[in-house]
C-alpha cells in the first residue's frame, strides 16, 4: 500500500534511498559490519563525506572557494553560529516568518540587527520586495522558503554585503547559482535525509572574519578544519544525504528536480486555483514549489475532508500548529502521481460537498 506523505518535515525520501540505508544499516560495504558500529574515521565513512561535498558543491555550482561541513544543532543551531561567528557590529534581516524570527532573536544576542523588511502585517503571506539592504552590515539574512507559510524567493536579491540564506526546505529543489551566497545552511531532514545533520557551506574567506572568542563548537573555522569531524558526526544522516544526492545526481541534478517541482506545483497550484472548496492563503507570485497553504471554503466540512485524504493514504497534510489549515509539502522526492491523487481527492470532494 503507496502512503503518499506530504509531510513537512521530516519530509519524504526516495525509496530506494531507505533501501540502501537499510541494507547499510545491517552491512555497510560488504563489511560484515553496520555502517551505524564503525569508526568515523574509516575509510567508508570518509569516503561518504567527501563524496557528499562534491555532490554538494556539483549542484550548488560552487568550486573550491567554499568549504562545506555538516554539522548538528539543526538550522536553529546556524540561527546562533552565524551571528557569533560574523555578527561584529550590525547585521540586517528580513523577516518572512518564524523560522527568520527566530534567526533574528538570536542575532540580538551578539549585535545590532537591521530589520530590512518584514512580511508579518499579513501573517508572512508575501516575500517583501522592493527594500534597500544598508551597506554598513555584516552580512544579510534571507529564508529561501519559508517552510510554516508556503512562500519561496525564487529569484535572489543583489546584495552588496555577504548574504546569507537558511535554504533549509528548498535546497536542491530548483537552480540556483551558489556563488551568490556567502553562507547556506539547511537541516537535512526536509529535502535531503533525516533529522540530525545540518549542511552548511561558506566561502573560505569568511573564516578570516570571525573575531570572537567562541566555544570550538560553534566555531565554523574549526569545523571546516577538522572537515566536520572536529567530533563524532551524525554519520548515518549525512550518509542518507549523500544516497540522496547520488539519486538526485543520477537522474539529473537540480535542473531535473526544477522541471519536476515546477510540474507538480502547477498540477497543484491550478486545482486550487479552480476548485471552489479550497483556498491559497499566500500570495500568488510568491508560492512556494516545496509547500502549498490552503484553507477550506467551509471550514466545518474540515472533518469530511480529512476522511477523505485518510481513504486516500494521503498523510501529513495538517498545516504547521501556527497557523492551521493545510500545507502539501511536495519535496523532491516526491512524485507527481501522488499529487495527482491528492487533486483527485480535491475534485471529488468538491463534487460530493461543492
Ligand atoms: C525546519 C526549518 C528550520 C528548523 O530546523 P531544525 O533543524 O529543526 O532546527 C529552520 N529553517 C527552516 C526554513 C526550516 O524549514
């Protein structure tokens, strides 16, 4: 029986990527040994770092000007190492959501923050647009999609300071030129792996910028030194990201996930747009590929909805407890044919209950 998960996060993985996690899981490399019981150190488990930072720098478009770590602590570990790392005097923001508000309650811990713009006056229902980023910062900290809402930035401000951007839920999900960014960072679990390892990728240079006195932890030049093994890492998470990459890689790379992405969000996108019974809460040009929002028209027929998804094998379509409603988070992984049962269960909702 196909489960169709549209959950946000940990979000949807290839199957054949839980395959051979699985089967590594028992004997990684015809060992004899789980690849969960052998030191970090070894040559298998060096080999899934390095193999995992070329994929990564492959599909970013980046070279060796960036270093590439993978880190624990999730993103909200990077809403704290980025500011004490590189927040000297003042560092702009702009505010789409939670997950930037957050980054931005922990930037006040180490400076000024610079509020670029905000799109809470509509509960982060748009991408702010048309701001000045002040020159006299850090660094700018952008959310590529934002997760909770639906939104996504698919097209990327000219920055005339080092921009920094949590691409948590959208990374690898459509083209991008990596060299724009000064820092990416995303916690796996939306669109790579499971939960417990965090990619972060930053330009070499930047280390020379870091002046505070930090815990070696949360100091980035010791984790690009020690090639993210300054300490045991999450070796089974960024192992499973690696599959992911290689099944990205195999079937096409970041261009191919685009041209998929894009057509499941129309699929969806022009479902909701026609039926009567469902309603966008973002705004249209803003939409995320990743996650879509919507509400019912009515919303006491909610329970006669969900039975259906329920019938369906549709699961983890409940939007993010801020907000309610319903999120369909279609992350690369996912195919169109289980978008396409959810739009069906949409029509014929609207035909028994329109
Ligand atoms: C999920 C998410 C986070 C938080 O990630 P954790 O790994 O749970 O800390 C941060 N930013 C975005 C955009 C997210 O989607």
């Amino acid at each position: 029986m196909k489960v169709h998960n549209f959950s946000a996060g940990p979000g949807i993985l290839p199957k054949e990527v839980l395959q051979k996690a699985a089967a590594a899981c028992l004997d990684v490399n015809h060992s004899g040994l789980s690849l969960l019981e052998v030191s970090h150190r070894g040559k298998d488990v060096i080999a899934v770092f390095d193999t995992a930072v070329s994929l990564v720098k492959k599909h970013l478009g980046i070279g060796d000007d960036y270093a590439v770590v993978f880190l624990q602590g999730g993103a909200s570990m990077q809403f704290s190492m980025v500011p004490a790392n590189f927040l000297n005097g003042k560092a702009a923001y702009l505010n789409t959501g939670v997950w930037a508000s957050k980054a931005i309650k922990e930037a006040e811990l180490y400076g000024v923050t610079h509020l670029v713009a905000s799109s809470k006056d509509r509960n982060f229902a748009y991408i702010p647009k048309g701001y000045n980023i002040p020159t006299d910062v850090d660094y700018f900290h952008i959310t590529s999609n934002n997760t909770i809402y639906g939104t996504q930035m698919r097209t990327f401000p000219e920055s005339p300071v080092p921009l920094f951007c949590d691409m948590s839920s959208d990374i690898f999900s459509h083209r991008i030129d990596g060299n724009k960014f000064d820092l990416i960072y995303a916690g796996v679990q939306k669109n790579m792996g499971p939960a417990g390892a965090t990619l972060v990728v930053l330009k070499k240079e930047l280390l020379q910028k870091i002046k505070r006195t930090l815990p070696s932890m949360l100091n980035y030049a010791i984790h690009v030194e020690g090639e993210s093994m300054y300490n045991t890492p999450p070796v089974f998470a960024v192992y499973v990201s690696m599959l992911t990459l290689e099944w990205l890689d195999t079937n096409g790379g970041v261009e191919w996930a685009e041209k998929r992405n894009k057509a499941k969000a129309e699929l969806f996108y022009s479902e909701l747009d026609r039926n009567s019974q469902f309603v966008g809460t973002v705004d249209t040009e803003d939409r995320s590929w990743m996650n879509a929002n919507f509400v019912m028209a009515a919303p006491e027929k909610e329970e006669i909805f969900k039975g259906m998804l329920k019938e369906a094998n549709i699961n983890g379509l409940a939007g993010h407890r801020s907000v309610g409603g319903f999120r369909a988070s279609m992350y690369n992984a996912m195919d169109i044919d289980s978008v396409q049962v959810l739009v069906d269960v949409m029509k014929s909702f609207e035909q028994k209950n329109g």
